[in-house]
C-alpha cells in the first residue's frame, strides 16, 4: 500500500465517526495514529471504513424537495422555478461523478480480505459495500443512462487506463443487480440494537425492486419490454414477501410513522439521534414557529387536491373549496397544515394554524397576520406542511430533530409490487396492496374495494400514480416518478402550479385562536391562483431530460467518454 492510500484510509476512516459512532467502533484513543496497514485486521476500524459510506451515501431528512414538481412551491415571491423545471438545463448543469468514493469502495472489496478478519466479518463488510456500490451506480445511471463501470482500483498514475468508455445501460443495471443479489446473500437477515439502520437483506431486496422498476418503467424502457417488467415484478414480490416474513408490516397509525422508531415499516432508515446527529426543521414551519429560514414544502393546490374524501372517492375541485377540508382521508390531516387546523405547537397554547387574507377598506387584499405574525410574502400556497413535524421543537431547538429518516417504507415497496404486478396482468394482486394501504389511511372499506373503481390495467395504473403522490408525498419520490413514467408532458400541461387564497370580508369577523373550522367553511371566499404569477414562468421540461448530459469537466478529461443522445451532437445511446 502507498503512502497516498494510506493517507486517505486514515482520512476515510476520521470522517466514518459520523452514523455509528454511539456504537463504541471508533472508541480509539487516537485515530491518527492508526497504521492503514492494520485497518483489514481489526473489524472495528474496517467498519469505521464501512461507515464512512453510510455518512457519504445514506439519504437524510431533507425538506425542500416538493418544489421540484408540483408538490409544493417555491419558498417565496423572489424564488423562481428551477432551471430543471423552465427547461433551462446546460450540458454542465446536472455532475454526479463520484469516482473518487467508487474507488474508495473498491478498495476495500480488493483488500478485506488480506488481514486476518473472519470469514463472517469479511462476508458483512463486502456486503455492505457492495450495496453502497450498487446504489452509486443506480443514481448516477438515473441521471445519465449507461457510465463508466469501474469495478477494482486504477492506477490513477496510468493516465490512459484512466479513460474508461461508458458503459451500456443494459450492463450497468446487470452489474447493479450482481452486486445487489452479492450483497443479499453476505448481509444478515435483520441488524439489531447498536447495528439498527445497517442495510440489511430486506432493503437490499427492497433496493433491487426499486431498481428493476426503474429499469421497466417508459424512462428507460419506452417500447414496454414486458421481460423488464417481469423481472421487476418478480424482485419487487420477493421484497414484499421476505420483508412481511421478517415481521415488516404497514404501521397502524400513518400520522405516527415518522415519530415511533423502529416501527414496523421502516425498512431502510438513516438514524439520528440528539446529541451528536440532528436535522434542521426551521424551513418547513411558519415564521412566528422558526427562526433562520421558513416556507419550504408549502403544498401546492395540486397535491392538496390529490387526497381522496374518507370514502374513497377522488376529491372533486369543480365542486368548490367550501369545507374542502372534510371527509378526507387520514394522510390528508397528517400532510397538509391548511387554515384552521390543529398545528398543536405547545409553546404556542397549541392554538390552530390560521392563514387567511381579509378584504381591506381600500379593496385590496391584505394578509391576516396569523397570530404571531407568520405569513409573509405574496406568493404563498395557503397551507404548510404537516407531515414529519415535530411539535417538540421550540424557535430554541428547531434544528435539534432526531427523527429518523426511512428512505424506504414498506408502504413504498407495496406499491412498487403494484405497479410491477398491474404490467404484467396480475392486476388483483396490484389492488389487493392498493386496498391495504387505504385501509390503513382510514378510508371506507364499502363494496371492499375502499373506493377504487378500476380494475383493468390501465385504470389501475392511474390509481397507482395519484395513490403514490399522497402516500408519499415530501418523500424526495414525486419528481423521480414523474420522470420514469416520461410524465413532463404532465407537468407542461398543468404550466403553473397553484395555491388557494382563503378571502373573509371583515378581518373582524374572522376566526382565531381555537375557533373552529368548520363554522366558517361557508363564511370563507376561496380563489384559486397561479404561484408562478410574478415570475412568469411556466414547466418547459424537455424530452432530453429523461437523461442529462455529461459535464463538459468529466469529458475533458477522458477523451472517450460520449457525450448524451440530445446533448451538443451527442452520440451515446442511454437506452442501450
């Protein structure tokens, strides 16, 4: 080993101390001194390697990713959309390149096994890391189709063996799933106690679902190969039964998922925990509820009119918005903050979220400065988030949440199974996961079918598109699904997204406090507006997208990288 990679091992593992370290792996009275060399001999310091991936690569809380579709808007009037969404991409626009950490992956598969670790060691350390690998190559061939596969570490001294070719996307999904189906078979069933939040079996079956419907879906497969599909159908079921049989269930409770750890539909979990590893909510609360940031993932009008009444029915705009708020379905009430809702911020007398504008003297419209002054700005939507907040956080301690983030839910690999299954003819089955998950969002079992109407193939996909937008909603999942699908056209369609503004005549007459709701549904005028209104901006997603191009960076400097199909004379096929 030289000494550069000596240097950076002792680096890799400093910085590993960040997920695990209340396990005890990185109680070492000096890291510095550690000999690179020993790393493959002492299974503490080899998982401290490991970890590092976990801090690298594992999906945490983050609570602006609505605005990238038409789940939520911009924080506020002087944001805009993102170049992605006005169709304002450049070749340079989209750079996930990380070779660096591909080779840091690498080595460890190459060396584990030169020290004197167990074959049971050996055998959780490369599973790991081959997950970790695994799940690099997936986002990066999301973004571009087919790259480069390097699978053991270059001599970074031989400038030409540097110059790898892409790829075709067809072998970097074969290699993806190797490396998956290598990992399941090396990584225990479940972890348990200081290990809970390790990639287990489950989420790699899990993963590999997520991947191969990827794979099957019109982004990657518009000529609807149906042997993509069945695979996809075939991993995505074995996910649904290996997890149920490890105890995997749908939590009862969908408000509480967020706030009871270790519950049942947790199946890939980034852990925190306070002191030491805590996310921020100060962005997703009112102004009079935060401090340093506010107004992110404010629901759009779209999403809020996504969630079904109780019955099962699909909620119907055409109707009006008086007592829109009645007679949905539970993860309505768990996701949309909307005016005269129970917010219950205890240092606040738990009083009711009131936003809503009066008609000044003058004629004009003027916000109603709900309680202690928390609307701000002209573009707002009408409704805050509900989903994930968590109501023990002061302005003192908003950046101190220890929720863990589930990057996958069992909820989310049901309906994975669904899709697949409705593609390939198993249609009952695909309703049968949509009929668990409304049972469990409170919704009227009536005829047992919990108000679902369709039942051929493509109805059932329909249901499944507006089923995933509530049940996952401020899960990082909406854009990400409207791509697979080649959707943009939706999106172009709709142009702007939408908020509603709730108008009384006389701020006087208005509600506070705990007033409720519902006495003042018919008092309320409600008018639909366009958020996008001052920009002047509309979506103008391109075909393109579906693949981005490769930074003109990364193409310098390997003279045999093809540029993306639709990008600057590209001749890469991503499809292939």
């Amino acid at each position: 080993m030289n000494e550069i990679m000596k240097e950076k091992i002792i680096s890799f593992l400093l910085i590993g101390a960040l997920l695990f370290s209340c396990n005890g792996v990185f109680d070492k009275e000096n890291l510095t001194a550690i000999n690179p060399d020993d790393v493959w001999n002492d299974f503490g310091l080899a998982q401290a390697y490991v970890d590092n991936l976990y801090a690298k690569f594992m999906p945490g809380w983050n609570y602006n990713t609505g605005e990238h579709s038409d789940e939520a808007a911009p924080k506020n009037d002087s944001q805009t959309m993102t170049a992605l969404l006005k169709g304002q991409l450049t070749t340079n626009s989209v750079n996930y390149w990380p070779y660096g950490d591909i080779r840091k992956i690498n080595i460890l598969l190459e060396q584990v096994e030169s020290g004197t670790l167990t074959s049971d060691e050996v055998a959780v350390l490369k599973g790991q890391a081959l997950f970790w690998r695994a799940w690099v190559y997936f986002r990066m061939v999301k973004n571009y189709g087919g790259v480069p596969l390097v699978l053991e570490v270059q001599n970074r001294e031989d400038g030409e063996a540097l110059k790898v070719s892409r790829n075709k996307t067809s072998e970097c999904i074969a290699q993806i799933v190797k490396d998956l189906d290598d990992a399941a078979s090396m990584l225990p069933d479940k972890w348990s106690g200081v290990d809970y939040g390790r990639i287990d079996k489950g989420a790699v079956l899990a993963v590999k679902g997520r991947v191969l419907l990827h794979y099957a879906s019109p982004q990657f497969n518009p000529s609807n190969d149906m042997g993509r599909w069945t695979e996809a159908y075939n991993a995505n079921q074995e996910a649904y039964d290996f997890l149920k049989a490890q105890g995997k269930a749908l939590h009862p409770d969908y408000a509480s998922i967020w706030f009871s750890e270790l519950n049942s539909e947790a199946v890939m979990v980034h852990r925190y925990f306070n002191p030491g590893h805590t996310s921020n909510q100060n962005s997703m609360r009112p102004l009079y509820a935060t401090r340093d940031d506010v107004n992110a993932d404010r629901p759009t009008l779209e999403l809020v009119n996504a969630f079904p009444m109780n019955d099962g029915s699909d909620f119907n705009p055409e109707a009006g918005y008086s007592g829109f708020w009645q007679n949905r379905d539970d993860r309505f009430y768990a996701t949309i903050a909307y005016p005269g809702s129970d917010y219950g911020l205890p240092f606040y007398n738990g009083d009711y979220l009131w936003s809503y504008f009066y008609m000044h003297s003058n004629g004009t419209e003027r916000p109603y400065e709900e309680l202690k002054y928390g609307m701000r700005g002209n573009i707002w939507t009408g409704f805050y988030r509900m989903k994930a907040l968590d109501k023990t956080l002061s302005h003192a301690t908003v950046d101190q949440c220890a929720l863990d983030w589930i990057e996958i839910r069992f909820a989310e690999v049901m309906l994975n199974y669904a899709e697949a299954a409705n593609e390939t003819g198993h249609t009952a089955e695909a309703l049968d996961m949509l009929y668990q998950i409304r049972e469990r969002a409170g919704i009227e079992e009536g005829s047992g079918n919990y108000g679902i109407t369709e039942n051929d193939k493509d109805g059932v996909r329909e249901r499944i598109v507006k089923e995933r937008f509530v049940e996952l909603a401020f899960e990082g999942k909406r854009f990400e699904d409207l791509r697979r699908w080649r959707r943009f056209d939706y999106l172009n369609n709709l142009k702007v997204r939408h908020g509603l503004r709730i108008l009384i005549d006389d701020v006087n007459d208005g509600p506070d406090g705990k007033d409720n709701v519902d006495d003042f549904a018919d008092k309320f005028t409600y008018r639909v507006y366009d958020l996008e209104t001052l920009q002047g901006e509309q979506f103008n997603l391109k075909d393109e997208y579906y693949f981005y191009a490769i930074p003109q960076v990364h193409l310098s400097q390997n003279s045999n990288l093809e540029q993306t199909q639709g990008w600057d004379g590209g001749t890469f096929d991503p499809l292939q």
